[in-house]
C-alpha cells in the first residue's frame, strides 16, 4: 500500500489524541504548495537535516572541546539523541512525533563554537551594545533568516508550530520566549528530553573520560536505582553504558507516567487547553524531579566545573572574543553573504552571526589568519 500526505494526516486524526498537534492544520508564513507524500512537519524535518547550520553541529563543542577526542559527544550527536527520545516519548504519548523530532533537531542550532563558555563570552560582548545573546532566539534566527535557500524570502518558511515550540525551548540552560501561553505537548516533551539526554551522556563521558569516578556517584538516588538492573560482572565500560541507559528508561518511563497521570487527571481535551492551563503537563514526578535535580548538581560540580574542562572551555571562549573584536574592528573579513547584511543590521549583530555559526576548528584556523 503506497501511503500519500492526505492518507498519513487521515492516519494522525485517528490515531493522535485529541490535544495532539496535527500536521493538516499547519501554516507557514510564505505559501508553499503541498507535497505529495509528506507531511508538513515531516517537510520541516528534512528542511532542518539539509540546512548548512545542522551540518556545522558536528563541528560543535558540547562539553568537551572537539579535539578532546573521538568519542565525547558534540552537539550534533546531543541532537541526535535528544530527537530520538522525543520521538520515542511522542509516539507513547499519541502526538505528533515528527513536530517532536523536528523541534528537537532545530533546539541547538544557535549555539556558538565552544559550548557555553562561547555562549556567554559572546552575549557579554554584545552587551556592551545594549545587545544580547542567547542560543534559542539565535536558533530561530538562523531558521527564519540567516539560511537562505528561496529567492524571494530569507529563512526556511517552517510551520508556525515548530518555530513557537523552538522559541519556548526551556531547560535550566535555555531561556525561553513567553507570549504567556504554554508551549505544545510535543515540545514540551522536547524541553525535557533535552534534559534526559544531556544529563546522561555527560554522565557517560564524564565517566569516559575519567573526570569523576563511578564510586563518587554512589549518593545519587538516581545511579543507585539503575545499577541494581545492572550486572555487576560487566567490563567497566558495559557496566557504565548499561546503568546509563537504565537512568535513560527510569526517567523516560517515570515522564510518561506522570505525565499520561497529568492529562487525565485535567481531562484535556485539545490543544488550546494545553495551551492555556497554567503550567506544563509534560512532567516527571516530584520524586524523579529531586532526583534528577541531584544528578545535574552533581555534574555541574563535578565536571562542567572541572578544572579540565572549564580550562579548556575558557580558552576556547577567548578566542571567540579575539575573533569578535578582530572581524569588529576589519569587517572586510566577513564572507560576502554577510557584508550584505552589513546595509540592514548593525556591525555588532552581524559580527556575532558570523562568529556564533563557526565550528570549533574553523574558529582556530580562522583567527590564524588574523594579524
């Protein structure tokens, strides 16, 4: 059987709930015509997977710098994962899992060169404008303005719903736009899945690495949980692999609970309701809630506070200030698609565009060439 657009938005109104977000009444801000076997938010995925600024994740700094080693994570394998587990937690929940995995393939696009020591040098500089930075308004710049693949418009033209679920990304290291309206279920589930990964494969490539040791992990409620569905006999490496993942499924199945718990418990019954109750329904238990607060307290402490990585990081943040101040100062440096810019947006917005899209190495080859 040969599925076409109309069978699989058919296929959503019987199979989604009701408070689902739903792919035939998506709407973009430039006209676009229908694809024939794709749905919108399917559309907007492929669009996000063939963007120039998601082929430079790769090169991006997640906590460890890139030439850290093979095999930390960076931030296009962070968003890999945080769109898997959207999709899985969508697909649980009956909404729509190509919105889900599609906000969750666009939340990082915006983030500089050198992690968030890059991201807060860069927004201190710009304050010295009267400027800002922050990574989620920058991701929806890069979506609406800076990519430009049509001749009549900057940006992409994605659906409304995926660029207001990316402008209300929230976790403890995002800051969200608010019009006073809660984000969909499909990104609220995105706010927390980034959290459900991040937490956990730094967790993994905090042990990886050897920045803490598994025996200081023994207080977290959380490792305690998930080593006791672990064989005690594995190698290291497959012991910490395995209690990682085991953290993964307490966490994801604790979410859905809670969270199935929460929609019943309002009697929710579309999406407008979502959108107007008082606070988010996606959620962990109070408990879970505690015991992951304790887990990323512990990572903040023990390595993204590490003397290791904060030096590293930190270098990395100077030298995104010598490239701002040095592009600032000759903005003949800029590539010509940028200098173009130069006619419509101040020097400062401009220069940080630029510095914020870089990759890790094409910052350190690029201020080479400064003299």
């Amino acid at each position: 059987m040969l599925l076409t657009r109309i069978n699989l938005e058919k296929r959503e109104r019987e199979m989604f709930a009701l408070y689902a977000t739903f792919s035939d009444s998506a709407k973009r801000e430039h006209s676009d015509s229908n694809d024939e076997f794709r749905t919108q938010f399917q559309r907007d995925h492929a669009r996000i997977i063939h963007s120039k600024a998601f082929r430079r994740l790769k090169g991006k700094t997640q906590v460890f710098v890139a030439h850290y080693g093979d095999h930390f994570r960076n931030r296009l394998t962070h968003t890999l994962e945080v769109s898997q587990i959207s999709r899985n937690l969508a697909r649980n929940l009956a909404v729509n899992e190509d919105l889900a995995g599609a906000i969750a393939l666009a939340h990082d696009l915006g983030h500089t060169p050198f992690g968030h020591a890059g991201e807060e040098r860069l927004n201190s500089l710009l304050q010295k404008f009267g400027e800002s930075f922050e990574h989620n308004r920058q991701s929806r710049r890069i979506l609406t303005t800076l990519e430009k693949k049509y001749v009549g418009f900057d940006g992409l033209n994605l659906t409304s719903d995926l660029l207001d679920g990316l402008a209300k990304h929230s976790t403890p290291y995002d800051s969200p736009s608010s019009d006073g309206r809660q984000p969909s279920v499909e990104a609220q589930i995105v706010n927390l899945a980034d959290e459900i990964a991040y937490v956990n494969h730094d967790l993994d490539d905090g042990l990886r690495g050897k920045i803490f040791m598994r025996e200081s992990l023994k207080n977290l409620k959380l490792w305690r949980m998930a080593i006791e569905k672990v064989d005690t006999n594995l190698p290291n490496e497959a012991f910490n692999h395995r209690a990682v993942s085991a953290i993964i499924d307490l966490l994801t199945t604790d979410l859905l609970r809670e969270t199935s718990k929460n929609l019943e418990e309002n009697k929710i019954k579309n999406l407008d309701e979502i959108k107007n109750f008082r606070q988010a329904l996606v959620s962990f238990s109070p408990s879970t809630q505690k015991d992951l607060e304790e887990l990323r307290e512990f990572l903040h402490a023990k390595f993204y506070l590490h003397p290791e990585v904060k030096k590293l990081s930190e270098q990395g943040a100077d030298l995104l200030e010598k490239l701002f101040a040095s592009i600032f100062k000759k903005p003949e440096l800029l590539p010509s698609e940028f200098t173009e810019r130069l006619k419509t947006d101040s020097r400062e917005i401009v220069v940080a565009n630029f510095v914020a899209g870089m990759t890790d190495d094409f910052a350190e080859e690029f201020v080479k060439k400064i003299k």
